[in-house]
C-alpha cells in the first residue's frame, strides 16, 4: 500500500511540479491514472514513490511517504527498486546497455539471478509482450516506440509490485497502444499496483480503476471511470484534458482542391545501414497542404522526415521544388524540422535565445508572439533543459514559426502534450499553413490529426499503403488506419 500523509514538495527556484498537502492512500492491486495540465505535478507524484525526489531531484519536502508502512525517504535505494519500476516518457534516459537483450536483463541481472534463470526470464517476457522480433537489435537503431517497449520490457521482467509509468504512450502507434492496453490489464491481474501518468486517455478508461485529477499542485478530483465518463467534453476542456472517446473526434479541416504542386518525389528509395527502409515512393505536395505521415513503429516515418530535410544520406530516386532537383544542401536551406526527441536541437542559454537561435535577422515581435501563443512567454528567461517535455516541444515548434522555412517536418509533436498545449500547437500549425508553407507530421495521435492535417499518408510493407484526402467519403478508411472504433 501506499500512502501520502501531509506530503508537499517545491523544486527549488521553480513553480511548476510543486505539490501541496498531498493526502493519498493507493491500495495494493489498484490501477490509477494521474492526469491534469502539464505542470501540475503528475510526474513529482511518481517520483516521490520510486524514491527519485529526494534522492535526485532536491527541493523542499514536508510530510511522508509509505511504502508498505515504511517511509520511503529513509529507504535506500536498491531496497526501493525491488518493489517499485518507473518508465519514464523519454526511454533514452533509462537505457544501460546497447543491445535490447541486455538492457531488458539489466535490472534482473543486478538482482544477481543465475544466468539460466535470466536467459529464461528475458525469453518469458518476450514471448509475453510479443516483442520477440526486438530481440537481438541496436538499441540506436530502434524508433522512438520501439525504445518504448524495451523500457516497458526491462521494468516488466524485474517483477516489481508497483510499476510507474509516465506519459507510456507517447511513441507509439495506435496497434501498439492497444499491446500497451493489453500489458497493463495483464500486470493488473497479476496483482500489481499500478499508476499512470497520462495525457492521452481514451485507451485508459477500460484499464484503470481510479483517476486522480491533479490542478496546481493539489488533487482535486478523485473519480471512478464511470464517474470520469460522465463529464461532459465542455467540462473536460475547461480542465485542460484530452479526449477519452476516439470515436467522437472528427476532422476539424477537409481537404481543399489541389493546389499547384511545389514538392515531387519521384521514385525515392531509402536505405538506412544498407536495407532498404522504403521504395518507390512518388508524391507531389502543394503550398498550404498539411499531411500525417503515418504507420507502424519502424515503418520508416522519421527516416522520410530526414530524408525531405536532406539529412538522410542513403536515398535515391528524384526531390524537386518547383520542378527543380534539390540536393541535399538545398534541402536544408528550405526545411526545418521538429525532432522526436527535441533534446537534440536546443542549443541557447535560455527560451528566448533558443527561438531565434541560428537565424539571421530573425523577427523579434515574431519570436515573442509565437513565445506567447504557445504559453512559454514566462519561461523567456528560462534555460531550455529545465522546460517539461511538453513544453520543449512548443519551443522547438515556436522556433518552425519564426524561422521561415517553406518545409516544415513536425516528428511526433504532440509527445508529452496536454489538451491545451496541443490545441495551441494546432493553432500554429493551421498558421504555418495560411502562410503557404508545406507541413508534414510524422504521428500517431488521431485526435490531433483531426484538428489539423488535410491529408493522410500511410505506410507500410517499405511503400505508401495510402495517400487520402481528409474528406467525408475518405473518413471510414482513416479510422481504420489509426484503429479508430
């Protein structure tokens, strides 16, 4: 059991993450799901459980924590991990080793198991979590949900009776959504308690147990998923949350008459370490046109993105603007993108600097609007690694804003976002696009695809499986690609 007595926690020189009188008793075997803004303490929850705050994140803390009837800050570690597993939302940041194999038996091997046993608890947990096709692979070499999984798989064969998970779906695709569905039904009737701190929560509702709505620190609504269910969307909104019906979400844009195309790809194959990701890939995209890039985790989405950018190498086949052939130097002349894991392309000392860092001459007025638009005007001064996920994806978005790119490439953007963040990056995206500008987003996430793209292309098997228009008669066949009703 845990239990929260009087528990409050600032970080030092920060308002965001902060907890006030946390009173919370989780009973062994429950499944709770932590939602509420970005900020307002979901993760500094999870963190006060797996003994990361005081432990490694310092701050002001009062009150306690039990574990089992013990106080969790007087544990030491090792006696706090055979108990509990974290996932975190970024996985990069929780792997030891290089190769999926032994990353999924590191925990189990600092338990000191023997090595018949290991080999055979990392084999179980394969063949459990159907991922046996991840075995033996570079962990480099894997998509963003594909690390996904392998953190979920390290945690999962340790056995733990409490297991964390932040924000676990935010690499994934919808097929592997519904294998998250399932694995968490699956340690739930194995006894285990369970908390999820999520964003995205329509795939939760027939999962938890439990949701604990967090708003600036304090808990403030505790509801069962009946209870949940029975708020109605205007009431969810004004509570900064995301939709928890897939079913009732419907394309905000149709797609317009084709413009006059400025992009063709003709017969482009991608190759990445000498295998062929992608082939005959031919498409022509014209100014304003927003397009999901969509498919399977390692379909070859990111490797696409990359490749429009000019940061690809191993491609061939034909890019042209305007009817002319672009190079790959051309290509990064004319497009920006917005990485999966924006930590690669954060760069200044604070968020101001990072808005116009690397532009000359940018727009100033600009930068500042877009800052405030996306509601990281009072973190100006901010550096940009002390910003939440979420919020450094709005700068690295805010940044596709002010540069003035034609080619815009937004990788997963909505990771880590909550309803009202990603309503204004959806605001920004329909900007860029009133602008003229050719915008791809590689994503998973229906329900922002439904508040801004106008086009649909779907991979699969290496090829465009589909090229949709968003349009009335097109809409059934994109349900069933993101596995919608």
């Amino acid at each position: 059991m845990i239990e929260f007595r009087n528990v409050s926690f600032s970080y030092p020189n920060s308002k965001d993450g902060c907890l006030k009188n946390i009173n919370l008793t989780i009973p062994d075997g429950q499944c709770v799901l932590l939602c509420g803004r970005s900020g307002c303490g979901k993760t500094t929850l999870t963190r006060l459980i797996n003994g990361l705050i005081p432990q490694f994140f310092t701050g002001e803390v009062t009150g306690e924590v039990l574990l089992n009837g013990e106080n969790i800050f007087q544990l030491p570690m090792y006696r706090i991990a055979e108990k509990v597993g974290s996932v975190f939302q970024n996985p990069r940041t929780q792997f030891f080793n290089v190769d999926t194999d032994s990353e999924i038996a590191f925990g189990i091997e600092n338990q000191a198991l023997p090595h018949d046993e290991l080999k055979a608890r990392v084999k179980q947990t394969a063949e459990e979590l159907h991922i046996q096709k991840l075995l033996g692979r570079n962990i480099f070499a894997l998509s963003g949900g594909e690390k996904q999984k392998i953190a979920f798989a390290s945690v999962y064969t340790m056995k733990p009776e409490i297991m964390l998970l932040d924000e676990p779906s935010s690499n994934l695709d919808m097929s592997a959504i519904v294998e998250l569905q399932k694995h968490l039904k699956l340690i739930k009737s194995q006894g285990k308690t369970v908390i999820v701190a999520e964003h995205r929560l329509y795939y939760l509702m027939n999962v938890v147990d439990r949701i604990l709505y967090l708003e600036n620190g304090s808990i403030t609504g505790d509801y069962s998923p009946k209870q949940f269910r029975a708020l109605n969307s205007a009431k969810r909104c004004t509570m900064g949350l995301r939709t928890v019906d897939l079913c009732k979400e419907r394309p905000l844009y149709f797609a317009a008459p084709h413009a006059t195309p400025v992009l063709e790809l003709r017969n482009v194959a991608l190759s990445y370490e000498k295998k062929t990701v992608l082939h005959n890939i031919s498409l022509q995209a014209g100014h304003g046109e927003v397009i999901a890039v969509v498919g399977h985790n390692g379909a070859g989405k990111t490797t696409f993105s990359r490749t429009l950018c000019g940061l690809h190498k191993e491609c061939f086949g034909e890019y042209l603007w305007n009817g002319k052939t672009q190079k790959p130097k051309a290509r990064m002349k004319r497009s920006y993108m917005v990485m999966q894991d924006v930590n690669y392309q954060l760069f200044a000392e604070s968020v101001g600097a990072e808005c116009t860092f690397g532009i000359k001459q940018p727009n100033i007025p600009l930068a500042e609007k877009t800052l405030s638009e996306l509601g990281l005007a009072p973190y100006r001064n901010h550096h940009p690694n002390t910003l939440s996920g979420g919020q450094k994806q709005r700068l690295a978005a805010a940044t596709s804003m002010v540069c003035g790119k034609e080619l815009l490439l937004f990788d997963e953007p909505t990771s880590g976002l909550d309803y009202d963040s990603m309503v204004r990056l959806a605001a920004l995206i329909q900007k860029l696009s009133g602008m003229g500008k050719v915008i791809f987003i590689v994503t998973h996430d229906y329900e922002f695809v439904c508040r801004t793209c106008t086009r649909i292309l779907h991979f699969g098997g290496g090829q465009i499986q589909n090229d949709l228009s968003v349009t009335e008669e097109n809409l059934p066949k994109i349900k069933s690609i993101f596995n919608v009703g």
